[in-house]
C-alpha cells in the first residue's frame, strides 16, 4: 500500500528519515497552525515592557517530551545569573503522576524551585497569559519531527530556543539552535536582548504555516498528483 501510495510528511526532517527507513518518497505538508490567533491574543495586545526575563516551555507531561532537559538548563541558567525563572505549562494525565513526580523531585534535587514553575492542565487563557509574560520559548525535545507550539511560540512574538537536530530547524534561525545544552545558555541570553521589532519579524516568518496557507499547499499537492490523471482521460 506504501509502494503505490502518496505519503504526505510534516516537513523535510521526516522526509528524510521516511526515505533512510523505507527507501520511499514522501511530499512535505506541514501541519496547520492557528497563527492569527496567537498574533491577535498575544502579539498584538503585548507591550514590550510587560515581558519579563521568563523562559516558556509548553509540553504535555510525558516522559518521551525530554522535559527534564529544560531542568538541566534551568539549572545552568541560574548558575550564570540568566533569566528571572524558568516556567514549565501542559498537560498532564493520571497515568504520568510518577513522571511528574520524578520531575518535580529533580527541581529540588537542583535546588530550583525558585526559579522553575510548573502550571499543570492550563486553559487557553491562562497559556496566552503565560505567553504574554514570557520572552522565551524552549522546546526541550531534540529530533521533533515539526514543532506545532514552536510556531504557535513564534507567532505569538517568543523567540525560540531550540535543538539544532528536528524538523523546527527548517524555521527557527540558526543562532537559536544548540546542540549540548551547555551551548543552549548562550542563545537563551541572546534572546532575552532582542529588540520587540526583532519579535515581530519572528512572528511574520511562520506566517507560512496559516490555515489558509495549509489549504493551499494541499490543492497544490493534489492537483500535481491528478494532472497526468486528468491528462490521460483527455486524450
């Protein structure tokens, strides 16, 4: 069914590892992402002086999410004095209450619990609240195969911090991309220092990703895959 089938991937990253494990071709559709709405409910109401030093990671609470990475980097990030404090939101489901409680023991073990907040199960206003205080965002996760709240991050006016190995590479600028998290410290401070036009600029570039632009990525890809259909019948 793969053979003879049309295999749609979010970006070039899973392209790539689609065509290493199957030896198959795959058409790049990137997911969808609300990004006016971001703008409007962040962006757009924010002053730059009601952000605060705050770096933001949004994750569901899942051991395969890697949050203890942004632990380690908190913890690097107090050390030299970067950042006011570090605030971890998302979802968390009864059956992660033992990774969640490894994670809040590590904060402790770190001695961070003045400087690394947890916000479990928000609303969505209490995210664009978050969004709105924050500087920030930090995707924990290397190898993401795209990066949904990365672009929701960036649309919103966050400057993004993520690994140099995923699918988010192919958007987020090159100086924002680290590999050990040792070399994520000196991004992270970069960022706090960006100017709000800087922000704005962010935001623009993941305009791409819009639902009306998803829509017509998606006519594109089955009108080149119906044309010699088409082309056949007619003669």
């Amino acid at each position: 069914m793969m053979n003879n089938s049309t295999i749609l991937t979010n970006s070039q990253y899973s392209s790539k590892a689609i065509s290493k494990t199957f030896n198959l071709r795959s058409v790049v559709l990137s997911p969808h992402v609300d990004v006016d709405t971001f703008r409007k409910e962040v962006l757009t109401p924010s002053l730059p002086e009601e952000r605060n030093n705050q770096v933001l990671v949004i994750s569901r609470f899942n051991p395969s999410k890697k949050i203890e990475n942004a632990i380690r980097l908190a913890k690097l990030l107090k050390q030299n004095g970067i950042g006011k404090r570090m605030k971890i939101v998302g979802s968390l489901s009864p059956d992660r209450l033992d990774y969640y409680s490894s994670i809040l023991t590590m904060v402790r073990d770190y001695k961070l619990t003045d400087y690394v907040i947890f916000e479990v199960n928000v609303t969505f206003q209490e995210l664009m609240t978050n969004m709105r205080e924050s500087k920030v965002y930090l995707h924990p996760l290397p190898g993401e195969p795209f990066g949904i709240s990365t672009v929701e991050a960036m649309s919103s006016g966050l400057i993004p911090v993520v690994s140099e190995i995923g699918g988010h590479t192919e958007f987020v600028l090159l100086k924002y991309q680290f590999g050990t998290f040792g070399q994520a410290v000196k991004p992270v401070s970069a960022a706090f220092n960006v100017p709000y036009e800087e922000s704005v600029l962010i935001s623009d570039s993941v305009q791409l990703f819009s639902i009306k632009n998803y829509i017509l990525r998606f006519k594109q890809i089955v009108n080149e895959l119906t044309a010699p259909i088409v082309k056949h019948v007619l003669t």
